[in-house]
C-alpha cells in the first residue's frame, strides 16, 4: 500500500530572483504553514509503521519527508521519477508564461493530448507510467510512504486536486 502526501504549502517569496530562477524555483521551501500542515499530517494514524518514505527529489518534498521521517521514524529514498508535472517533457526549462499556457491546456483537456496533436507537456499516462516505475521497484514494502505533488497524485490515483498535506491511499492494480 502506498500513501501519498502532497507537500506541504511552499515559500515562493523569492521566486524569479537569485537561485530562484528557472528550474532553481523547484528549490523553494515549506512555509511555516507547510512545515506545520506537514506535522499535522504526520500524526494520521494511516501512516504509522510506514517500512519506508520516498520522496520526490524537489525540497518542498525532500522537506516534507525529512519532518514525516522524524514522526515516523522511517528512512527516505529519493526518487527522481517522483518530481512535478512538466511542462515540457523533454527537460526543457520553459518561462513562466509559457508553463501556464501549458498548465492551463493540461487541465483544459484533462492531461491528454487532443486528438491527433502531439504536445511539448507531459501528460497525465506520461506521469503514471514514470510513477508505476519508481513504485515497481518498492512493491515488496508493506507501507510506503510517498512525499509528491498534488498533479502526480491525480494523475496516478484519479484523485481531485489534493490539499497540502492531504493523504491519499493507494493500491496499484497494475506494476510495470
């Protein structure tokens, strides 16, 4: 069984400026919110005995993991397969403007391409098919605890958009 935690509320205070640019934005901390929507997360009795906690590999979940890995007392593995949506799949830094563009066609046609179009974004198979790799390879723990993003868990579980810190259960029926 695998737990999804989406990260808890980020500081984008500083976004655009210094190291903060570009993909330097995936360095953002929690918030003081966050880290205190995180705690509260932690004492949810579903995640207690966790075997494990990956963690995608952007601080606002690296963070979220460290403070489930104190209360749980379990250890972390990061993942790189676990990171956010992208809204260009093939690694390629896009600014703002065009990000939102692509967000918003995203959710426009429901993470799938329209018929017969090819797009820069990654879709919502694109997410779960890396998603179902990463959790292939820990399938044999009985309780695995994810730290991720709210657009990974819906596009995996089929979920609304979860809340920071929101829990949500899942149970592949398949693993690549």
């Amino acid at each position: 069984m695998f737990y999804f935690v989406r990260h808890g509320k980020t500081d984008y205070s500083e976004r655009n400026t210094k190291m903060y640019q570009g993909f330097g934005v995936n360095l953002s901390p929690l918030s003081e919110t966050g880290i205190r929507q995180i705690r509260e997360t932690a004492k949810d009795p579903r995640l207690k005995g966790a075997d494990l906690i990956l963690s995608s590999p952007y601080t606002r979940a690296l963070q979220t993991a460290a403070i489930l890995s104190k209360e749980l007392g379990a250890e972390i593995a990061v993942e790189t397969g676990l990171h956010e949506w992208l809204a260009n799949k093939n690694y390629i830094y896009e600014d703002d403007e065009t990000a939102e563009t692509a967000y918003r066609e995203y959710e426009k046609n429901r993470g799938e391409y329209p018929e017969g179009e090819e797009k820069a974004w990654e879709s919502a198979e694109m997410i779960r098919e890396r998603v179902l790799r990463v959790l292939n390879k820990y399938a044999r723990y009985g309780k695995v605890v994810v730290a991720c993003h709210g657009m990974m868990m819906q596009a995996v579980t089929g979920c609304p958009h979860p809340d920071n810190g929101e829990i949500v259960e899942f149970t592949p029926e398949r693993i690549i």
